[in-house]
C-alpha cells in the first residue's frame, strides 16, 4: 500500500507530499493515532515516499526500494519496540550507535519507534540528545496514542501528525458507545447497567483500547465546545475523567487484565461524576 491508498487521511497526505517535494523533510516526525490505528503501516508508507526514486513523493510500491519496505528488510530502517510494556534506555543507546553508522543502501538512516509512549523517562533524556543533533540526512518517527506522555521538549522537536482511523463506520460506532456510556456516568445508571452497555468491548484487549481512545476524546472535545452537554460538566470533572481514562491504558499496557482495567475505570468514574 501506498501512503495515497490509505483512507480519511488525505489532507495529511498532501502535506507530506508538499514537504517531501519541497526538499524539506524533517528530522524527526511524531505520528499519533489510536491504539487500534495501524500507524506502523502509515510510517513505512511515509518512507516510501521519501525515499522512492520512481515516483518521488508518493511511492509506487513496486521497485526494489518499496518491495524491501514492504517485506521489513530495507538496511537502512531501523524499527525500535517496546519489551515487556516499556521502552528502555538501552534501546535507544543502540538507536544512535546504529545512526551514527553511514547508511547502507541509500542516502538516509530512518528510524522508527513504535510505543514511543512507553520510553522510559531516561530514554526520552537520551533520545532527545539525538533530536537535539540528529546525523547529517537522519530522519526519526515517533508512533504514540498520545503525545502527552511524550517530554515536551521531544513534542517540541518533532513536526506532529494525528492520523485518523481508516474505518469511518468502525470510528463512528466507536463514538457513540463512548457518548452513551458518559451519559450513563452523568446520569449515575448503576454498575451493572453500564457494564452490560460494555460486555461487547470488554471481551478484545483492542476494542477496549479504541473505547478509550474514543471516551478521551469524547471527554476532550467537551472543554473546547461551548455547548449544553458541556455546561453539565465542571472543567475539574472533565480533566479527571481524562486523566482515569489514561491511567486505564496505562494499566492495559503494564499487563493488567483487561476486564478488570475497564471495571476499573468504570467505577472511577462513577466516583468522579
């Protein structure tokens, strides 16, 4: 696939187009979407076409050059993961070893971090000594649900991209189950009702993500809208109920059962409301 392919992102599209034809790429890239978005997929994408030579700017997905990408074997990408819910120090010490080497097949040595919100607060330290002086031709992608979690100092340094969800049906669906649960909360339905508003999500570990991405936004969007739905809510409330619908995921991603993370969450923000 090509960054063109991908759905309900076109605008972002263009600007990367315009970027890459304008010879203005830059060092460092954060790529935010939520938890269910492949936004792996939207990286190599991005890569095609900085570095495609047949069609310069959008890739073509079949030279030898996207055909590697494709297969996860172009020398000069270097994927970072997470181990074991975190994202070490050691890590990204070897991420700039590997960087400061020439590349091997082309002109740059592309980085990719996936879960950069699980870094460790001394690999962000160290990862920014990177982004401060990155190699002559460097180019880092940072992929997160939330920039947030991210130093503000490594936010400041990247040029930042939210991505949306390529099923709009899916996202919708989403939307709405996030809205009626917070209803519910405001309403003060009891325990069982909500959770069997929930039984559905909460049998995926990824539904429950996408469920959270939805709520957190669901929550977001009421301190900036002037509504009535608004007025219901103290800002103190909203930015609790933001900070419960985080530490959920925090929780997902540190191994918590994920039944038990939402039930979690659900009482929390039966307590707040």
């Amino acid at each position: 696939m090509i960054f063109e392919e991908i759905p309900e992102n076109h605008a972002q599209f263009e600007k990367l187009y315009r970027t890459i034809m304008n010879s203005s790429v830059s060092h460092a890239y954060i790529f935010e979407g939520e938890s269910g978005l492949d936004k792996k997929l939207i990286a190599d994408c991005f890569i095609k076409m900085v570095l495609c030579r047949e069609k310069p700017g959008r890739g073509c997905d079949e030279c030898p050059v996207c055909r590697k990408i494709n297969h996860g074997n172009y020398e000069d990408i270097i994927y970072v993961r997470a181990d074991e819910n975190s994202l070490k120090d050691s890590f990204i010490e070897e991420l700039q070893a590997r960087l400061m080497m020439k590349p091997f097949e082309g002109e740059r040595n592309i980085a990719v971090i996936e879960d950069a919100d699980l870094m460790t607060d001394r690999a962000q330290n160290r990862l920014l000594k990177t982004l401060e002086e990155p190699p002559v031709g460097t180019v880092i992608i940072l992929l997160s649900e939330n920039i947030e979690n991210l130093m503000q100092t490594i936010v400041s340094r990247c040029v930042v991209y939210h991505f949306n969800s390529f099923g709009e049906e899916r996202y919708l669906s989403r939307q709405a189950l996030a809205e009626r649960v917070a209803e519910m909360l405001l309403d003060s339905m009891p325990f069982y009702a909500l959770k069997s508003e929930l039984e559905e999500t909460m049998q995926d570990k990824k539904e429950i993500y996408m469920f959270l991405d939805a709520l957190e936004h669901y929550y977001r969007d009421l301190l900036v809208q002037q509504t009535e739905k608004s007025r219901l809510y103290r800002r103190e409330t909203i930015f609790a109920a933001v900070a419960a619908v985080e530490n959920a995921g925090k929780d997902l991603r540190r191994g918590m059962n994920p039944s038990y993370a939402l039930k979690n969450l659900i009482i929390e923000l039966e307590d707040i409301n």
